[in-house]
C-alpha cells in the first residue's frame, strides 16, 4: 500500500494545487465538480448522476458483494482574500481554500486511487463523496436526503479534515461530541425613526438591541447546566446611518452552538423567549429567522474505537486522544446521525494559520497520512474487522 501511496502522491499534490486555484463558493462547485469527475473518469471508476448540482458520488466495487465503507470529502471554499503566497494561490480575488477542503477533496481521491489498484483484494464496495456546501449551508443534509447514501447502505463512514494546533500528522478523535451544533439567527427590531433631539417622539430599537444583546447572554448562563458546553454570540449589529437620527430598525446576527440537543433546544426556546420580551418592553415589534444548520457532530464508540485500531496500525505514534470538544460545527454530522462512522481530525501543526484565515493552506506533507488513512479504515471495514 505505502508503495502505491508513493506512486500517485505525485499526481494527487498536483491535483490539489489545481483545486486550491479554483475556489468556490457552497453550491457553486462547478469547475471543481468537472475536475474531480474527469480524474475519476481517467481511472476507469465511473461517478453517478449529481443529486445535487456540484456532488461527485462514485462507488467502486471489489472482486465480490460484502459491506459498503463510504469517504466523505467536502469540496467548497470561502470568502477570503489569500495571503499565503503560494504559488499555486487562488486565481479568485476574494476566494480561497481557507479551511483546507481542497485537501480533504484530494485524500479522498487519493484514496480512489489506491483502492482502484487494489479492488481484486476486497469484498465488497466503497463509495466515495465529495460534498458541496459544508460550509454555512450544512448540504450533506441535503445530499443525504436526495438519497446519495442509500445503494449500497454504508456500514462504515468516515472523514477527515485539517486541524491546526495539533501535532502536524497526527490523526484526531474522542468518543462522543467532537464539534458542536450550529444555529445562525438574524433578528429585526422595529421601532419608530426620529430626530435624536426628540427621543420622546420616537420609539427607539436601537435601545432594545443593546438591551438584548445583553439578555441574550443569561440564556447560557442561566438556563443552560454549567457542566453543558453552549456559546450564543451576536455578530452583526446594524442600524442607523446618520448620527442625528434615531432608525426606524435594527438587525442583529450571530450564532447559537452547543455539543448536546437539550441544550441546543434551549438556545433556541431562551433566545426567543427574551427577544418578545426585551423587544415588549422597549416597546418595539421584532422579527427572528432561526435556522438550525448544523445538529452536534457526534463519535460514537463502536466505530471511533475502531478508528482508533486503524491508527495504531499505522507507522509512528500518530494518536491523539482529544481532551475536549471544539465549538465549531461539521456538516458530517448528518452522516454519523444516520450511519455508523467516525469523524477524525489530521493536525496541520502547532503553529499552522488558524482555519478560516486568509494564510491558512493544508500541508501537501499530509496527503499520504490521510490516504493511508482512508484506505486502511475501507480495507479493515470491509474484511469485518471493525
């Protein structure tokens, strides 16, 4: 397997490069559909109709019928300036790979590739997704849905993705809660606009919004266990434009996250709860969109103790036992809802640009890490060994 991973490492950094100077956007994945499908065509490993416009699903069957392992990488980008000064940098202004899915896109299909290699060796089929819109619009929900997973059933999911801070090359995990749940919320509060030497005259909802700025915060501290993780933060605060003038509205966005669905719930219920109030009390009328994309992404023990064989299995000491959660929400989380799997991170190393920064670039030292991987998680599922 290692000599396989040598042979084609080559070919998948190249591949990478290319993805990394094409980003786009959730749902917008075209050329980066186009590229993935024509390498997948190069192998003689043919991908199915989109269910989705940009998805790339390809399933690969062994010598013979057994179980299913699924590999989920996902393929858009963000709205980013790049800074990194790579050579191979975005040819987008405004545009880039800033949370390395160009990286999680190419360790899958390296893993194609090494399993194209080998599929005499193997019962059984391996399915292969590259997913558009994970971030901010949470489509493995969708993708799922449209049925993309349903012939063959999976036995086995996996994914990886790029975590700074951690060791580089090592590979990440806990049981249970390894990303949170992710509520975006946009509130309008509508008052009465005025001049701001009448005040009186005027009924003001920039008083309510910094009133519920506040409030909104006791729904953690106070309706929420200390010993639950949850997080509700405001972002986005507009309203007025004129220093003289009191505005008719004012919009607040943020987010609300927590690692359980009881907690989750109570992010919800509170935040609404407090915002008729506070918005009652100031004497203005309110409007809430709440929109609950992302559900916590979960390990559970069977499948992540699994993992964790898998890893040892590989050269050096490359586990790491996550001591906590991360606050940050994943997508995969619609597949570990509905099937047996396991979420894992690859650090990107201690000093790496943080994930969502404009110097951020996933190592190409780490593509064969992931590819082994990848491959030895399908091989082990699939001989039972799980």
């Amino acid at each position: 397997m290692k000599e396989i991973i040598r042979e084609i490492l080559p070919g998948i950094v190249e591949f990478r490069h290319a993805l990394h100077r094409i980003p786009e956007m959730a749902g917008q994945e075209h050329e980066t559909s186009k590229l993935i499908r024509e390498r997948l065509a190069s192998l003689g490993i043919p991908a199915e109709k989109p269910y989705l416009e940009t998805d790339v699903v390809a399933v690969m069957q062994g010598k013979s019928a057994g179980k299913n392992v699924t590999l989920r990488g996902d393929i858009d980008a963000l709205m980013l300036d790049e800074k990194t000064g790579v050579p191979y940098c975005s040819t987008r202004p405004g545009y880039m790979h800033a949370c390395g899915h160009d990286g999680h896109t190419a360790m899958v299909m390296g893993a194609a590739e090494v399993l194209n290699r080998l599929r005499d060796t193997f019962a059984g089929s391996v399915r292969f997704v590259w997913q558009p819109g994970e971030e901010n619009k949470a489509m493995a929900r969708d993708l799922l849905e449209a049925g993309a997973l349903e012939n063959p059933r999976p036995d086995l999911v996996t994914a990886l993705h790029g975590c700074p801070g951690l060791p580089m090359g090592c590979l990440a995990l806990r049981t249970g809660a390894m990303d949170a749940s992710c509520a975006h919320f946009r509130i309008v509060i509508h008052g009465r606009g005025g001049h701001s030497s009448r005040p009186h005259q005027s009924i003001d909802p920039v008083i309510a919004a910094c009133a519920l700025v506040v409030e909104a915060q006791t729904v953690v501290s106070r309706r929420i266990s200390p010993q639950r993780a949850a997080v509700l933060s405001i972002c986005v605060i507009n309203g007025g434009k004129l220093s003289n003038v009191i505005p008719d509205d004012v919009v607040l966005e943020g987010t609300a996250r927590a690692l359980d669905p009881d907690s989750a719930e109570k992010l919800e219920t509170g935040l609404r709860e407090i915002t008729e109030h506070v918005c009652g009390m100031h004497r203005c009328t309110f409007e809430i969109e709440y929109r609950a994309a992302y559900p916590p992404n979960i390990n559970p023990p069977g499948p992540t103790d699994f993992a964790r064989s898998v890893i040892r299995s590989m050269d050096g000491n490359r586990l790491f036992e996550l001591p906590e959660a991360a606050m940050g929400a994943e997508d995969f989380a619609y597949f570990l809802q509905r099937y047996p799997g396991v979420y894992v991170k690859i650090g990107t190393g201690e000093d790496s640009p943080a994930l969502h920064n404009s110097k951020y670039n996933f190592p190409d030292e780490l593509l064969a890490v992931g590819i082994e991987y990848l491959v030895r998680f399908t091989l082990d599922g699939l001989s039972g060994r799980s």
